[in-house]
C-alpha cells in the first residue's frame, strides 16, 4: 500500500525519485490506475520554493484530465485565451489560442507559477495519505544480493530502500540516470534550430512593477534581443504569504535573452541590471524613461521576488526504460537452471530526468507532466503481466515490451518537443544580420514582416496556437 508512515520502509514495489512535477503526477496516475505499493521521496526539505516553469498547455490538461488532476490546477491560474507578439513600439502578430476549442476543452494557455502546481499536486496526493519522504537523497543503485530483478537504492544518510522498479523523476542532474549507465546528450539536427541565437543565455525573475498598471501578457523582439513581461495570477501572492513572503501589488514574471557579446550574466541578477534589460530590450511602454516612454510616465522595477539565469541547451537521455546492469546481466545465469535469468531492476525516466531544453514556449514541465501520466497507465499495465507471467514461467510473451513501447513513444515526444523549442529560439532569438550582400537588409527585419504578414491569416494563427499547445505531440 502507499506510504502512510512518518518512517520510510525498506522496500516497495515502486520509488518514485523526485517530487517535482513528474514526480507528483507519477504518484497520482498509479493512485488513479489503483496501485498504491509506491513511496516517493525528494533530495530537498521543502519543495515548491521557486516558481520556474509558468505555463500549462491544453495537451497537458487533457492527459491531466484523464486522472482527475486537472481541475484544481486550473481554478489556481489565469486562462491566457491569445499571445500577442511585437517589436519594441508595436504588435506584430497575436496568436487565438480560441482557435482551438474544436479540440479541447482546454482552449487556452494556463498561466501558473511552477512552485503553485506543485504545492497543488502535492495536497492531492497528501489527500490519499501519501508521504514525500525528505530529504532523502540518492546516492547509488546496486542490484540486490537476492533478487536480481530488484534494486537498493542507498540513500546519502545510509539508509536503503529495496525497489523493484525505480522512477528518476529527480531533474536535469537526476542521479538516478547517472547510477544507470545511460547517456544524456544533445540530438544535433544540424539545421537552423542548432544556430547560436540571442537567447544563448537567459534571464528570468518575479518582480512587482512600480509606475505600471494592468500591463497585458507582452512578448517583444527587438535587434539585440527577445523580452517577455507576464503578470501572474493572484493566487501566487497568497501562496507567498502562506510562506511568509510578502509581496505587495501585481508580480509579472520578466525574461530576457542577453547577448553573449555583454558578457556573463550576474548569480544574483540585481534590481539595476534588470532594469537594464527592460529599458534595452522590452516594450517602450514598460521604459523607465518617461522621454521614451509613450505614456509619458515612467515604469520601473520596484521588488524582486525572484532571479535566476541559465543557459539554454538541450539534451536527451538515451533511453527512458531500461533495467539496472544493462549489457552486463544479459544472458548470465544465476544457476545452472537456464530457465531463470538475470536481468537486473527496472529504471523509467520521465521528466527533465529524461530531456531538458531552452524554456521558449513553455514546453518543459509541460512534457515531464504528460510522461508521468502515461508511465502510471503502462507501469500498472507492467505489473500485472509481469504478476500473471512469473519469471519461474517464462512466456513467449515478454512483458518488458510494454515499457519499450513507452520509453520509446516518449523519447519520439521529446525529440519532438527538442526540435520545435530549437527553432523557436532561432526564431525569437534572430541576430542581427544581413541575410547577404544581395540583400543588404538584416534578418531581423525579414523576421518581423513575415511575422506581421502572418498574423494577418487566419490559418497561420491557427497554426502557430496548435504547435504551442502540444496537441499534436501528447
């Protein structure tokens, strides 16, 4: 049964590695599937502390739907219905994400601070009496001395957990891919999306405006860079004060690529060089130069919430399903009954344990979020051929084909999801240059008319809203 006990037990059926999102949604799509024999555990005390990942998509919240996890997500954030894109002094394209409600039901863009839907998932999965158990932080897997179908897992304080199968849902440094051999690289496409843009390194904060009032979801490219300003819903300010932090007014969330000719960006970006950055690379109407300024009355930040930086890349792991010992295990034999032989645990990747890319078009979380989903429908649908098809009777049939058949669906996703945010950067993060001596205009220029032109067809809008929203890609 799940994990109802302040102590961690020694063994389980299923550790889930990593209490992020993936991790959450996990738990929740086993619960829904009616297993319970599981434990999750977090190297971290206390999760939801920064807000990351802002955006759910309609694909998300139909596989949410699916277990019913999507309704509370939903009534926390705020239904962004178009995105408007523009240069620094005008818009140039919005994108109806209305356009799709002849395929969901979700028909808009959910803005929700990533600290908020964990603290969400978490209280439902604490509503079925399950337990994160933290800090617990892994530090090896080894298969166990009796059953080589099992794994230990050790954690940093000594303590071992014995797990059947073992989910690394612990984030881009997941030790629990590392302990299994497999490889996390970037998949090279050699075409545009591989191009070194604007958006080389990022910039992202929670900040609370000063000067500014009601400011819409902006998103802006200019020359030198791509800028973005969304406010956030209201239930993130008492999610804060529930935590002690209290933040007066509207917070927006802010990002901006910053060229690599300016330089490394500051650890802990201060209130002046983000205030740089907007003045440089967001709409005039946000300047803090009320000579610039169209309002005539300037706007400046007034609070940090939250910064960070980061570089954009991407990477994949290998395999997302694979079983601990790998190459080594295979056709060994514990006896000198051949019938029986070694395999060695069982390890699933989900989440940015399994793929990381740049944050263009807020595809992350989302993806991680549909892995877990679909992994909780195929690991109970594992268990129970493995249950009817016992080692000590083997089958024609090997039940292993079921995770294969995940692991390689969600690698296909990923690649997917990979190729879309690399040419997305491309396409925001355009420097600027001439195309050629031809044609002595630069590339910029290029980008924003045919973005205007774009926007004015109704079939490319359409277009543009059903590649954001992942539901060609589940």
């Amino acid at each position: 049964m799940a994990d109802m006990a302040a102590s961690m037990p020694n063994s389980t059926t299923v550790l889930i590695v990593g209490a992020g999102p993936s991790g959450l949604v996990t738990a929740l799509s086993l619960l829904h599937h009616g297993f319970k024999h599981f434990v999750v555990v977090d190297a971290v005390e206390q999760g939801e502390n920064t807000s990351r990942a802002l955006v759910v998509h309609a694909a998300t919240f139909e596989a949410l739907d699916t277990i019913g996890c999507g309704e509370e997500i939903v009534a926390k954030g705020t239904k962004a219905r178009s995105i408007n894109i523009g240069n620094r002094s005008s818009k140039l394209v919005s994108t109806d994400l209305s356009s799709l409600d002849k395929y969901t039901r979700h028909p808009y863009s959910l803005i929700i601070p990533q600290n908020l839907t964990e603290y969400i998932l978490g209280e439902k999965l604490k509503s079925y009496g399950v337990t994160v158990h933290r800090p617990c932080k892994v530090a090896s897997l080894k298969i166990n001395e009796n059953d080589d179908d099992l794994t230990d897992v050790v954690f940093e304080d000594g303590k071992t957990i014995t797990a059947k199968y073992v989910i690394g849902a612990d984030g881009a440094r997941s030790v629990v891919r590392r302990m299994a051999g497999i490889s996390f690289t970037d998949p090279k496409t050699g075409e545009k999306g591989d191009r070194i843009t604007n958006l080389a390194q990022m910039v992202l904060a929670d900040i609370v405006y000063e000067g500014g009032d009601n400011i819409d979801f902006l998103i802006t490219m200019s020359p030198e860079s791509f800028f973005l300003s969304i406010p956030l819903p209201s239930s993130f300010n008492d999610l804060l004060a529930e935590n002690g932090q209290e933040a007066r007014g509207q917070i927006y969330r802010i990002g901006a690529g910053v060229p690599l000719v300016d330089g490394e960006i500051p650890y802990s970006p201060s209130k002046e060089y983000l205030q740089s950055l907007v003045d440089r690379f967001g709409p005039t109407v946000l300047s803090s130069d009320a000579s610039v300024n169209p309002s005539s009355r300037p706007v400046r930040i007034k609070e940090i919430i939250w910064a960070t930086r980061f570089r954009t890349h991407s990477a994949i792991a290998e395999k997302a399903f694979t079983r601990l010992g790998g190459d080594e295990l295979q056709g060994a034999t514990v006896a000198a009954d051949d019938s029986t032989t070694k395999r060695g645990g069982i390890i699933l990747l989900v989440g940015d344990a399994a793929h990381i890319h740049s944050p263009a078009g807020g595809q992350g979380m989302n993806l991680g979020i549909r892995d877990a989903v679909f992994l909780g429908d195929a690991l109970v649908k594992h268990i129970n051929a493995s249950t009817s098809q016992p080692n000590s009777q083997p089958s024609s049939i090997d039940p292993d084909y079921i995770l294969r058949e995940f692991a390689e669906e969600r690698h296909k996703r990923a690649l997917e999801v990979i190729a879309f945010t690399k040419n997305l950067n491309s396409l925001l993060g355009t420097q600027d240059k001439k195309i050629s001596w031809l044609f002595p205009i630069s590339a910029t220029t290029v980008r924003d008319w045919v973005m205007w032109l774009g926007g004015k067809l109704g079939f490319m809008q359409a277009r543009m809203a059903w590649a954001m929203s992942g539901l060609g890609r589940r």
